[in-house]
C-alpha cells in the first residue's frame, strides 16, 4: 500500500517550514539582541521591558505558521494533528 501526499500538502508543509525558519531565526536574533543591548549597556526600565516583550512578535508568527498549516490539512490530518493525548 503506498501513500500518494498531494501537491497541496505538499505545498503547504514547503510554505509552513519556510515560515518557522524565518519566524525562528527572527527569534533568535531578537533575543540575541535584547540579551547583548541589556548586558553591554544600562537601558531604562522601558526599554527593558520592550526587549523582553518583543521576542513575543516571533512566537505569534509561529503561532500564524501553524494556523495556516493546520487550515490547509485534510479533515484527517486535522484530527490526527488537533487530537489530545
């Protein structure tokens, strides 16, 4: 029994790994950033409060990559992706 995966899903796997790669490597740099501005100089409490919010911004692209994704699955895949253990 072979399993044919159609373009589509297809597509949509290229689509959602394209959009976690940039989303991580967003995430990646922001903390990187924020870690290095707040250890390298003495910022106001705001801007503290900024750089630790903003990796935020990262994570609900992360979120939006997988929303898309799971939209353009099948009703099967659906199930077997948003079933609780």
């Amino acid at each position: 029994m072979t399993c044919e995966v159609p373009e589509s899903a297809k597509q949509a796997g290229r689509r959602y790994t394209r959009a976690m790669m940039v989303a991580g490597l967003l995430y990646v740099g922001v903390v990187a950033l924020g870690v290095s501005v707040i250890s390298h100089t003495s910022p106001p409490q705001w801007l503290v409060i900024v750089l630790a919010l903003l990796p935020a911004l990262p994570a609900l692209l992360m979120l939006r990559a997988y929303l898309t994704f799971f939209r353009a699955m099948d009703e099967f895949q659906r199930r077997v992706q948003g079933r609780r253990r």
